[in-house]
C-alpha cells in the first residue's frame, strides 16, 4: 500500500472525485468546457495529495498539499457557476460542497501542521 493511500484526506477526495464524476461529469450537458475544467481540477485533488505525500521536505510536501487545497477552492467555484446556469441541482450541488469543505479543512490542517516557527 502507498503512503498516500492511508490519508484520510485522500480518501475523502477520492470519494469526492467518485461523487462529481458520477453526479455531473458523466451526466455532462451543455458547455464542455466547463466540465473539462471541473474535471481537471478534481483530479489535480487527488494528484497532489499523492504527490505531496512521497515528497521528502515538509516545505515540498507542504506545496503540493496548497495545491490540491486550491484545486478544492476550485472545484467549487465551477460548481457554483453550474449551479448558476441550472446544470446542476441544489442537492447535488450541498452535498458534494460539504464534501469539499471538509477536504479543504483538512488540508489546511496539514499544511498548518508543516509551517515551522522559529
């Protein structure tokens, strides 16, 4: 089994990845583009989180962690702006924010966990 694949956070975005492909992506209808987006980020989620966990410095490690938070923030963004053109539903749109927030708090808490004080 690889590091990455014990974190919590992992299998959340993994989870996540699973619930966005399944309620929107391959139900996708209308601008394309939108959903590439949607899915390029969600997968960046899961890539840096693996990729951060076999880093070998807490700064490297920490990078790659800020990059999936931020791949979280945008992951909601498109899905308020599908929200906003009605392609997708309000539950489904609750349910998989919540998921996301989540995620986001707990890569902030690693990352928060990596900042050295001097």
């Amino acid at each position: 089994m690889f590091d990455f694949e014990k974190l919590e956070v992992y299998n959340e975005a993994r989870a996540l990845n699973r619930k966005v492909f399944k309620d929107i992506i391959l139900l996708a209808k209308g601008d394309q583009y939108l959903y590439d987006q949607l899915k390029r980020a969600q997968i960046s989620i899961l890539l840096n989180i693996s990729e951060g966990t076999g880093r070998m410095t807490k700064p490297d490690k920490k990078r790659f962690y800020v990059m999936a938070r931020s791949s979280v923030n945008e992951v909601v963004s498109l899905l308020q702006v599908l929200l906003d053109l009605g392609l997708v539903t309000q539950a489904v749109y609750d349910d998989i924010y919540v998921q996301a927030e989540k995620i986001s708090k707990m890569l902030l808490g690693m990352v928060r966990s990596m900042t050295t004080t001097i």
